[in-house]
C-alpha cells in the first residue's frame, strides 16, 4: 500500500508538476512525462482500491459501488477526471487559463485519497494545496533535470515558484501535523510522528541541495545538472516517505512503544 501510494504521488507531480513548469516557466516538457504521469496515478490508486476491496472481502464486481458510493472512491474518480481533462488541455495546446479547471479536479480529488478522505473540508483544502505545492517543485525540478536545453533563464524563474511552493508546504505541514498530531508526544511515539519528523529531514536536505542548485545556475557551474539530479532523487525519497506517511495511522505506536506501554497498562 505505502508504495502504490507513492506512485500515485509521483504520478501526480509528473502530471500536474511538469504541466505547470511548462506554463510558468516555459521549459520544453515532453508531452510523455504527462501522460507517464496520469498512468502511473491511475495504476497507484487502482492497486490502492484492488487492496481496500480485497481487505473487504470484496472483488473487482463491487469497485463500481465502491467508487460511487464511498468518499474515496467519488475522489480517485474526480482525480482521474481531472487529470484526463488535465492532459487534453496540454495535448491540445491550451492557454494557461484553460488548464485551471482539470488541475483544481485533479488536487481536489487527490485530496481526497489518504488522510485527507472523511475530513472537514477545511482540513481537504490543506490536504489539496500542500499536494499543489509539492508537485510545484517536484515537476519543476524533474523537468529542469530532463529539459533540453537547461536554459539559465527558466531556472530564474522557477526560484520564486519554487520559494512559494516551500513556503506553503510549510504553512499547510505545520497546520496538517497539528491537525493529526496535536501533542508534542505524538510527534516522537507515534509511527507517523516519526514518519513526518523522517520527511522534513527529507525536505531540508533537498532545500540545501536547491540552494547548491542556485548557486550553481549563477556560477555557469557545469555540474549544474548533477547537481539538479541530486536534488530530484532527494524529493523522490520525499515521495516515498509521503506515500508511507498517507496509508499509517496519526495514532498508531510502534510495537517497541506498545510493548513497553502495556505493562504500566496491566499494572493500573
């Protein structure tokens, strides 16, 4: 499951992230990084439904219901409805403007798969702005590392975007950790407090490899696309662990914890 998660994540970022640099910062994006993006989100929340129903007992003959009658399944299919109308704007050449109204489908129903599903609608739209921001800079990135050619220009562009995406995801994190984990005990005793602690380490080591990347791009330095492969495979890892972090329980203890709790149990 954490994997499947983590494809859907990537699929997400390839999609709507390289869709977005190629409208903001007008690097040349392949039109195959969108559509490997919308199969591999399609197959992540595919397998992640194949699991749900088969941990219900259930089949392939009951996904239609699931996928109407549940509040997850209305989101992965307002997701895919999203991306498919995402990915024809971009065929098709669209204006900006124009590929607003797939990307909102896209993140809202996004939203909707994990932690953000049966939630106020207040703590969703956290939930669909911190993806938002996450695939900003992790599609930036990759098609700044694939672009042909690494243009000093396109990089100047994407610093503010870049810097806004940062900014949001921080703001949307902290009010999101507050929201799952609202006990400073619950961030180190918790597998999802350690989880969440594991990503932003995550998260500062691919901000310190961003500022080698700045850096980089002002020097003329030719390593400059190492160096932006560093900084891909850092956000990578930041995916992987989003996709363990999105199918664990905020409240579950690991087993050490649970162990050593039980006894104080008993004992009361």
């Amino acid at each position: 499951m954490p994997l499947l998660a983590a494809l859907a994540f990537l699929g997400l970022s390839l999609l709507l992230g390289t869709t977005l640099a190629l409208a903001a910062l007008d690097v040349p994006v392949r039109l195959r990084l969108p559509t490997l993006g919308l199969t591999l989100l399609a197959l992540g929340w595919a397998g992640q439904v194949a699991v749900t129903l088969g941990a219900l007992g259930l089949g392939w003959a009951d996904a239609p219901a699931f996928l109407t009658d549940t509040l997850t399944g209305r989101a992965v299919l307002t997701g895919l409805l999203g991306g498919a109308l995402l990915l024809a704007a971009r065929v098709a050449g669209a204006p900006a403007p124009l590929l607003l109204p797939g990307a909102l489908l896209l993140v809202w129903g996004a939203s909707g798969v994990g932690h953000g599903a049966g939630h106020t609608l207040g703590v969703r739209a956290l939930h669909a702005a911190h993806l938002t921001a996450m695939s900003a800079w992790v599609g930036g990135v990759l098609a700044l590392t694939v672009a042909r050619p690494l243009a000093a220009r396109a990089a100047a562009r994407f610093t503010p975007l870049a810097a806004g995406s940062v900014a949001v995801l921080a703001v949307t994190g902290l009010l999101l950790g507050a929201e799952h984990l609202p006990t400073l005990a619950e961030w180190t005793g918790t597998r999802y407090g350690q989880t969440l602690l594991l990503k932003l380490a995550l998260v500062a080591l691919a901000l310190g490899a961003a500022t080698l990347v700045r850096r980089a791009f002002a020097g003329r330095d030719r390593r400059v696309r190492t160096l932006l492969a560093r900084e891909a495979l850092l956000l990578l890892a930041v995916l992987g662990v989003t996709g363990v972090l999105s199918t664990t329980d905020p409240h579950e203890h690991p087993p050490q914890a649970t162990l050593r709790a039980a006894p104080a149990r008993s004992s009361g």
